[in-house]
C-alpha cells in the first residue's frame, strides 16, 4: 500500500490510520518523512502520541500536519 502510494504521500501528507508491525521498513520510512504516531483515546476522544510500540490501529500525523489537529490531538 505504501508503495503504491508513495508519491502521493510524500506529496500531500495525508493523515494515514492503518495496522502495521513496528519494525518495518514503511515505518521507518514514514518517520523519516515527518510522520508520528498516535492512537485513538477511546474516553477522551483525543489522539494520543505513542512513545514507544502498542498493538492495534496506528494513526500517522506529518508533523507539518499537527498544527491543523490542536482540537483532536491530547497534549501531555
């Protein structure tokens, strides 16, 4: 999927949310793009940032992008 879409990606930087194992090399190459990772916070309805791997859906924020989120995006 990444691959495919790469050119859009490093284009537009979109807001991406899909499963994907933590060492891979699209992860990487997603962070080396600009991109961090987050996680829906179910109760505070809030994107949370991952500090470190946990399972379930990743959501990938350009840091470029992150100013457009202030509203969804917890700050800790």
């Amino acid at each position: 999927m990444l691959e495919g879409g790469k050119e859009t990606i490093t284009k537009y930087l979109p807001v991406l949310s899909f499963e994907m194992p933590y060492n891979t090399v699209g992860l990487k190459w997603l962070l080396d793009l600009g991109y961090e990772l987050f996680y829906h916070d179910t109760k505070m309805d809030k994107l949370r940032k991952i500090n470190e791997y946990q399972s379930g859906n990743l959501i990938f924020v350009n840091t470029k992008q992150l100013k457009f989120l202030n509203k969804i995006i917890e700050q800790s």
